[in-house]
C-alpha cells in the first residue's frame, strides 16, 4: 500500500475525496465550459456535437469483460476505472466509460455501480442514486407510452382494436418489487379503463434504455421508439408505438437523457456514464453515443460488458458493435482467486480459504472465457483483481496457464492503489494493442437463421452440445418469422452463474443442453431476446437488502452505501 493510503469502505474513500471541478475536467479532453450542461460543480452532460464519427473508428477501444462471477461480482468496474487511472499514469490519454446505475441493486444485493476502495468515479453517491435523472426519464418515456395503450383501450373514437390478451408491452419501476411482477389493471368500473393483465420489469429491461444505448442520435431513437413492438389487434394485426403515435413524446421525455454524463475518477481523470441495460437479459453495455463520445475526446477508451464474456461481451460484439460499427482493440478479462476458488468447489464460506487445488480445478472457466476472446480475432489480458488473502501460489499458477495459452496476466492492484497498482496492467494493454495483432470479427451472420445464430452462441460461446426449445419457443420463433424480423441478432437472457442454463452448474460444464423457453423481440432496438432457465426481468430483494445497512445523518451524509 502506497505511503499514507488508508483503506476503508468505499463510501468512506470516496467522501474523502478531493473532487475537481467539472469545468477543469472537461478542459482534460479539450471540451470548453460553454458546451458543458451542469448539475452542480462535479457533473455536467455533453452535447452530441462533440461526436466525430472519424476519431471515433481510429482512436483505441478496450473492452473490459470477466470470468463467471460469484454473486457479489469479480470488479469489472473496478478493473477498468484502476486501468484508466494506470494509463493516464503512463501518459495515455484514456477514459472510461461506463453504465449508470439500477436502484434495483443498489437498495438489493450487488450494491452500486461506481468502482471500489481507490478506483472508483465520483461523486460517489449521486452516481449511484438518482444521478442526472436519466433512469427516471426512460422509466417515464417507458410508462407514458403504457399510458397511452391502455387510454386507446378505454376510447370509442381512436381504438385501434387493440387485443387486451396480446399486449406484450409492460410498466417499469428502477427497484426489485417481486410483488410487481404480474398484476391487473382497469378494476373498479368502466372509469377506470379496460381490465387486463400487466406487470412491471425493472427499468434496466426496459426496451427504451435497450433503445436509448443503441441509438446513434436522435433521429435515430425516435424511429427505434416509434418501432416498440406494442401487440396485437383482435384480428392478429401488428401494432407498433408509432400507431399510438407515441415515438414524440417519448423522445421529448428523452431530449436531456439521451446526452452523456461526464464525471471524474478519484485521480481526477475524466469519466462518461450512460444508461444502464442489465447483461443478463439484456445487452449490458453502456450508449453508442457515450463510447463514441469517449472515442472523439480521447485516444484510448476503456469500458466494460455486464457479467462474463458470455453474456455482456457477447452482446457488445455481437450486437453494439454491429449497430455503431465500433472495433475493440483488445479485451481484458478479468478474474479474481475468490471466483476460480468458487468454481473449484469452494463454499460461500471458503471463498476466502487459500487453496491452490480448487483455483487449478476452477480454471477451465476461465480458459473458456480466453477461449472465447479468441474467438473474436482478440488475444485478450487477463487481469488477476487482487484482494486481501489471494495466494502467492494461486496467482502464480493464474499467470502460469495463461502464459501456456499464449495470454498474458497480471496482478491489479487498482483496489488498493488506484493508478499505481496498475500500471503494468496499462502498459500490458498497450503492448497487446500494439503487437498482438487482434482483428476483432463478429461471431455470426445476422442475416442466418435465428435458430443457426441461438445454435451458434450455445455451442461456441457456452460450450453446450445443443438447444432445445420449448413448444411455447416455437411458437415466439413463427411470430417473429412472421413479422420479418429474424434478421436481427440475439441477445440472449440467460443466468450470469453459469455457461449453462444452469445456475447451479459451475466451472466449465460440458454435456449440457441450452433449452429456449420463450422468446420475446425488442423491434426498437433490434434483437431478439431467447428466454433461457428461470430468467426474469422484475428480481426480487434479498432476505436482508442492502438499504437495512443504510443511514443519513442530519447534515446529508449517507452511510452503507456500497
């Protein structure tokens, strides 16, 4: 630990922070104080006319992605905040991209969403509060346009027949309410509108934040909202939000959030957060406008993919890069003891055990995450997240069987030291972006058979023998055949605990079969969404949620937040 660093919570580190002002931020990557739309003196959002398309497809992109976590999460975010720092370090003008946080983890289990111990963006709590508001603008463009559905049911003017059993378009609320998940609506009378079925997902499923990150301006996302897929008529007739006429408002209610949000790291370098899609059941991967915008303001932009490469990366280069014709120029991916311990056996309570055997018998997950970096054209980094009782022979080992695949790894130290603990892992990427002759290439053909390109996932990303699909799949399967939209590449909903649909098999499981429940599409944004396992888009509060740990003193100081 560097001379007079002291490691404490991360809310702590974080309020002890010295911030600078957004203004001398912005001046880093050459951004002048009128172009800047504060909030307060520490955020400010960015107008898109800082994009330039050219910079954007020359300048550097790393994309950070993980082995299979453990519950609590291996620290991704961490890992590419640490790496930002490092590289500003060694004289790379770099930032980092990130997604915004969900309430629904913050108040839940997994905590927030802006880095740990002294790689973390700040200010620390806004960011994983209500930040600039924009969740609470796609949760608003989201239910006005569920408004409107149920007002066409209820009028004898403007109806456009709509089925009340084949609406498929749900409420949203940012925050795990279990409760929410399938309920009814239009009781009371003919008042009160048409009784029918309903529900709510979390927000970061919503499709207008799948839309609002794959939205390339604002054009753009108005015809992606107009696109929603709302239903049926009683006479099997598409509708679409631009029936409802719908898409105007929704972008009104999106003009501010559809702009990125600038912030700043411990260390004062500078840092873009925007939207916030889940990984598991969605593409999990912050705004094309925000990468690009990094990309247009600096030569290296370093982000991060939910979970592990078969989830968020897989969507980020199978999807997001297609859609903004971006070109990673390497992956790091990265792995902690704690999770290769995890997948050797260890129990929850032996996570913290030194075992040399258990992280050589949990490494085949993370060969398999290698395996599929490669896949891509990309030789990834592997950067080992240290924490306090990781062993001298385990990360050895790590190092060992990484060098036998051709794959460099290194210990990051970004928790504890910020830039100074990371260092060599930023000249390792430097080195790999220069000299290792990656040539990213997308895995399929979206133009296949949505059968061919689900078929391709399972087997080569998740290593499964096949995929099997229920009859309620099937019938999903002819309705997006029907609707002429099986050219679209998938996003796969699938358990972050596994390669398998499995949460319960670890490791890397082999003999497996990938079984399709359902699908759902997302027309606006432009996937198809295969339902795997017991995947569900509103979770549920632990026993214990995080915001019983949580306090607020008389003078605004928030305590427990994580």
């Amino acid at each position: 630990m560097s001379e007079g660093r002291k490691v404490g919570s991360d809310i702590d580190i974080a309020q002890a922070a010295t911030m600078q002002h957004i203004n001398d931020i912005a001046s880093k990557l050459d951004i002048g104080v009128d172009d800047l739309e504060h909030f307060g003196k520490y955020k400010a959002k960015l107008p898109l006319s800082l994009i330039d398309e050219e910079k954007a497809k020359r300048n550097k992109l790393v994309l950070v992605t993980a082995l299979t976590p453990t519950p609590a999460g291996e620290g991704k975010t961490t890992v590419s905040i640490g790496l930002t720092e490092g590289m500003n370090k060694i004289g790379k003008k770099t930032t980092v991209v990130l997604r915004e946080p969900s309430l629904g983890p913050v108040f839940g289990i997994k905590g927030g969403a802006a880095g740990g111990g002294y790689s973390q963006v700040v200010p620390m709590e806004d960011i994983n509060l209500h930040f600039t508001g924009d969740f609470s603008a796609v949760e608003k463009a989201n239910n006005l346009l569920s408004a409107l559905i149920d007002n066409n049911l209820h009028s004898r003017t403007k109806n456009l027949n709509l089925d009340p059993r084949l609406i498929y378009w749900k409420r949203v609320m940012d925050m795990n309410d279990r409760s929410l998940r399938n309920i009814t609506i239009g009781l009371g009378g003919v008042p009160n509108g048409v009784p029918r079925e309903d529900g709510f997902n979390i927000t970061p499923a919503s499709e207008v934040m799948a839309i609002l990150c794959m939205s390339n301006d604002r054009a753009d996302l108005k015809k992606r909202l107009g696109d929603i897929f709302v239903g049926f008529t009683r006479d099997r007739k598409p509708i679409y939000a631009r029936d409802l006429k719908a898409e105007n408002a929704m972008t009104i209610l999106l003009k501010d959030a559809i702009k990125p949000n600038l912030v700043q790291t411990l260390e004062g370098n500078p840092a873009i957060i925007h939207g916030g899609p889940f990984a598991n059941i969605a593409q999990g991967t912050n705004t094309i406008i925000a990468t690009k915008m990094g990309l247009s303001l600096s030569d290296y932009v370093v982000t991060e993919a939910g979970f592990g490469s078969d989830l968020g990366a897989e969507k980020f280069l199978d999807i997001k890069c297609g859609y903004a014709g971006l070109k990673p120029s390497t992956i790091v991916l990265v792995a902690t003891i704690r999770a290769l311990r995890h997948h050797g056996g260890a129990q929850k309570e032996e996570y913290g055990d030194v075992s040399l055997e258990r992280v050589q018998a949990g490494f085949p997950n993370l060969e398999k995450h290698i395996e599929n970096a490669i896949q891509f054209g990309i030789t990834p980094v592997v950067a080992i997240n240290h924490r306090t009782g990781d062993g001298e022979d385990e990360i050895n080992y790590i190092i060992e069987a990484c060098a036998k695949m051709g794959v460099k790894a290194l210990v990051s130290k970004g928790w504890e030291l910020g830039g100074d603990g990371t260092q060599d892992l930023a000249r390792a990427v430097v080195d790999n972006v220069e000299n290792a002759g990656n040539d990213f290439k997308s895995l399929y053909d979206w133009n296949a058979s949505v059968e061919e390109k689900v078929e391709t996932i399972a087997t080569k990303v998740y290593g499964a023998d096949g995929v099997d699909y229920s009859a309620k799949a099937k019938l999903g399967l002819k309705r997006i055949k029907t609707l002429g939209l099986d050219n679209l590449p998938i996003c796969m909903a699938k358990t972050q605990k596994s390669f398998s649909d499995n949460e319960k098999l670890h490791g890397r499981p082999t003999g497996f079969r990938v079984t399709v429940r359902e699908f759902e599409f997302a027309a606006g944004a432009g996937f198809i969404i295969p339902i795997t396992g017991a995947m569900m888009r509103m979770p549920g509060l632990p026993t214990t949620p995080a915001s019983e740990n949580m306090d607020i003193d008389n003078d605004g100081v928030i305590s427990g937040l994580s």
